[in-house]
C-alpha cells in the first residue's frame, strides 16, 4: 500500500459512493487505475465493505430506544419538568407514575452520547435528582 492507495481510502472512508472516475480526478489518476487499485485493496482485505450510515432520526427504530425513571428533587414543580420535557425533541412521552421515582420518559437518541447528553440535561436542567435508565433490546413492533 503507498500514498496513493492512502488518499483513496480517506476518500473512501467519508465517501463510500464516490466513483472511480470522481476519485481518479481528485487523486490525478485515470478511470481504470483507480478501479485498479481498489480491487486490489479490496483483494488484499483492506476494503471489506461499503455500507450506508443512516442518521437514527431517519430510521425508523433506529438509535437507542430507552425508558428513563426520573426523581425530582423537592423542589422541582411536575408541572414545570413535564412542560420541558415536552420541548426535548428525544423524549417521545413522559408519564406520571406511582413508586419511587416520579416520572417515566420513553426516548430515542441517536447514540450513547446523546444518551449522556439527555442524563445530564436532565440532572443540571430539568430538575431531576436521580435517574435510572432501561435501554430495549426489543419490541413486538
């Protein structure tokens, strides 16, 4: 593998549907040569695929689906949390509930860092005291 071999694969990993002719123009190389190389790359096991990344708002059950038990803390109004809650686009429903914590979210994010994200809003932000979280691994949907 040299420098050349190099560029395509960077171009590659951000572009899987870039075309031949495409990369050949960028990397000053013809058509053929690049197909070329890449069949080599793809031979000799340094390619081993191509896939689509999707966005998980675009998928439908994509991302992480979880439910998130809340505890306010004392004095945080339900009315107040409920009315934020309504606001962050992750949070598909927020019940009241009975037991120990006060409310149950039913969210979407995308990835563990917008998991994170949400936590954390919710603890600095919305005026929650304790959370614990259930992701699903499944649903009969």
């Amino acid at each position: 593998m040299d420098a050349i071999d190099s560029e395509i694969i960077a171009i590659l990993a951000t572009d899987g549907r870039a075309s031949f002719s495409a990369l050949g123009r960028t990397i000053g190389l013809s058509t053929n040569a690049v197909g070329a190389r890449i069949r080599k790359l793809e031979t000799a096991g340094v390619i081993i695929g191509y896939r689509a990344v999707l966005a998980a708002e675009n998928v439908p059950g994509g991302g992480i689906e979880a439910f998130v038990d809340v505890r306010l803390r004392p004095d945080q109004d339900g009315h107040e949390f409920l009315a934020w809650a309504t606001k962050d686009a992750a949070i598909n429903d927020a019940v009241h509930v009975t037991g120990p914590y006060d409310y149950l979210l039913h969210i979407r994010v995308r990835d563990t860092a917008d998991l994170d994200r949400l936590l954390r809003t919710l603890k600095a932000t919305a005026g929650a005291a304790q959370t614990q979280t259930r992701i699903a691994l499944r649903s009969s949907r």
